[in-house]
C-alpha cells in the first residue's frame, strides 16, 4: 500500500490545502473551459473539432505546472527538482511502462481472452474456392503468307467487284512478300499484313515487344520504375505517416493519455503532497478532479447524438465512475513509481480496450472460462500490484516509501 506519509514533508499537514484544492480546481476548469473556446456546434468527434481540441489540450499543458512549480519553489522549497515531482526522469522509466502494462494486462486477462475468440479469421470469410474455367482453345496461328492470301481475298472482296485492278494490287503484294521471304528478309506477321492488305497507319511494329516503334518513347516512359511515384510528387515522410494514422486513434491513444495524465496527475499530486496531505487521501481525492472533468460530454450526448438528459446523464455518471476507479490506480502508479509515463502507459491501454464486456463474455459459450480467466487476472493483479511497483524498483524516494 501507499506509505501514508510524504517524504517531501513528515509534518502536519499544513494550512495551504484549501489553496492547493482551489488551485486542482482551476486546472481541472481550465482544461474543460479551453475545449468549449471554439465557436460551431460540431460534434465532438468531427475532424474539425478534434484538431481545435487538440490545440485547446496543448494549450493547457503549457500553463498546468505553473501552480506546481510555484508550489515547490516559492511555497516550500523543497530539494526535490520540479521535473522529478512532475514524473519527467529516466531512471526507472522502461521498467515503470513495462510493469504498468503487465499490471493492466492481468487486470484485462478475461476481455483480452474474449478478443481473441471473437476474431473472424480471415480464412473463415474467404468464398469458397471456385472452379478454373474451362480451356479455351486459341485459334492457330497463321504464317505470314497465309495472313498476306487473306488479306488478298479481302481486298477482292470489299472492292464489291473484280474489275481487275483489286486482284492486280492484291497478287503483286503477295508475290513481293513471297520474293522477300525467299531473300530471308525478317517479316512480321501483323505489319507486312497490314501492308499487303493496305492497311496500317505506317508505323513500324518492334519486332521484339510487337509496339509501335512509333510509341516506344511513351511506353517506355510508363513502364521506368517509379516513372509513377517520382520524387516529385511523393511526399515527405511526415505527411505519409500523418495521412495513414486515424485522427481519432491519436486522440485517443496518445494525446488523450499523455496530456490526461500530465494534467490531473503531474500537475496536481504534488500541491496536496506538498501540502503534507496523505498519500492515501491524495490517491482516492484527485480522481474526482479528473472524473468530474468528463461531466461535459452530457451536453455532446443530448445536443449531437440525441439522447434525453436523463439518459446522457447515466452514462456520463457510468462512465465518471469507472474513470474515477481508474484514476485511483493511475494515482497509486505515479507515487510509487515517481513516473508520469506508467499511469500514460496504462491509460493508453485501457482507451485501446474499453470496458469490459462483461455480459457479452458471459453469453459466449465459452463463457465460464472467460469468467474465470477474469476472476485469476483480478487475484493476479492484486498480488502483484505492491510488489511491483516498489519504490526502490524505481530509483524513488521522494514520495512513497513503502
């Protein structure tokens, strides 16, 4: 458990705790007010609105240390760096993600389980295979001077009439092909055809890729390698990367977290620690700041999704609860480990999952087993929750101790 008592301050606790209350309020106020600066009736979720938001967020953190700052440097004057209250060090900071992420992964052991038995495999969506089509037969090819004869009798024939001078033209071209056939002249099918009939539009065929030679400079040009991507039209890799990710997913799984986490933990644990409030009441009070932040979204639900107050209402409540329950772990994990990123780590992870869909695993017909796997995980968090995430695992003595 949290030592009860700050190694910032092993005195009573002081007379400034209203004032660092007032100032967890203003923060809190602060990070909802700024997302309601932009003028629209957007949803929340619309690109538009996102981007503002984003901006509103970035804003906030700018200014959200402030208080914390002032706290330990004008207030107290505490050893302690400002950055190290904050939660930003390296000492520790692998082992503090990975352990958070194993903890919240036991904590989700029976959804994650669920997951995996609810994907579709993509070799059960595959159609059956079909049959190959019949062979078809190509017709035989014919020699130059059977295609030369064709085209001979063609000629003869389109003319309507054989006044003599079709027949004439026709057997001349035939008895030049034959004469350059016997010289051992190369001849090409379709173009001395062409030319024995009348045809063609007097361009040269390749003899090795059967193109015009006319349109060789074209077909090379569409045929170079990456003559479609050149480097002048691709472009930077940022913009590729930032084209491919899902606006929403970087709200949700890296903006969300990190500036979540840095507003209602980084910013606000140190004024009550500092204040010489116990760790245990600073862990269970600062999530209501945090759950009180999303109370918002009843006005998103009624106004742009059509829910009646009464119902919105429900589900913010809901949805204040369980953030507040996890807001009592992201505080524990930031006091024992003296980092910011292991309650970001496990808040990324726990917007990738959701809540767990308890009545859709007990309906499953391996329900349970999915149950079961839940109950396991829940002991195999709780066992493992001290002892790892021990202070001294971490290189932190300035705030919990045991």
């Amino acid at each position: 458990m949290v030592s009860s008592t700050s190694p910032l301050d092993t005195s009573a606790m002081h007379t400034g705790v209203p004032q660092a209350v007032l100032a967890c309020l203003a923060i809190a106020s602060t990070f909802v007010g700024l997302l309601y600066i932009w003028r629209g009736t957007l949803p929340r979720d619309h690109p538009t609105t996102v981007k503002r938001r984003l901006l509103s967020i970035a804003m906030v953190c700018s200014v959200a240390w402030v208080p914390a700052y002032f706290w330990a440097t004008q207030l107290h004057k505490t050893p302690t760096p400002v950055h190290k209250l904050l939660g930003l060090r390296l000492e520790g900071l692998p082992r503090a993600v990975l352990d958070s992420l194993f903890l919240v992964t036991t904590l989700f052991a029976g959804p994650l389980v669920y997951f995996v038995y609810s994907i579709e495999l993509p070799e059960a969506r595959a159609p059956p295979p079909q049959p190959p089509p019949p062979h078809r037969r190509h017709p035989p090819q014919r020699t130059p001077l059977e295609n030369a004869n064709a085209a001979a009798v063609g000629a003869v024939a389109d003319s309507g009439h054989d006044d003599g001078n079709a027949a004439t033209a026709a057997a001349a071209s035939t008895g030049a092909l034959r004469r350059r056939m016997a010289a051992g002249e190369g001849v090409s099918s379709s173009g001395d055809a062409a030319a024995a009939g009348g045809g063609g539009d007097g361009g040269a065929i390749d003899p090795v890729h059967g193109a015009d030679d006319s349109d060789a400079g074209d077909s090379g040009e569409a045929d170079a390698p990456g003559a479609a991507s050149g480097s002048a039209s691709a472009p930077g890799l940022l913009a590729r990367l930032c084209a491919s990710c899902d606006l929403l997913l970087i709200r949700n799984l890296v903006v969300a977290p990190l500036a979540e986490e840095f507003v209602f933990r980084a910013c606000m644990v140190p004024l009550l620690m500092l204040e010489g409030v116990r760790s245990r009441v600073v862990v269970l009070a600062t999530p209501l700041f945090f759950g009180a932040a999303h109370l918002h979204h009843v006005a998103d639900l009624v106004r742009h999704q059509g829910f009646s107050v009464r119902r919105a209402a429900l589900m913010v409540g809901f949805q204040m609860l369980y953030t507040t329950v996890f807001g009592w772990l992201a505080t524990y994990l930031f006091l024992r480990t003296g980092h910011l990123a292991a309650p970001v780590a496990a808040h990324a992870f726990c917007n990738w999952a959701g809540f767990p869909p308890f009545g859709d695993m007990a309906a499953h017909p391996r329900g349970p087993l999915l149950l079961a796997t839940t109950a396991a995980g829940l002991v195999a968090f709780f066992v493992s929750l001290p002892r790892m995430t021990a202070p001294e695992r971490y290189q932190q003595d300035f705030y919990a101790t045991g």
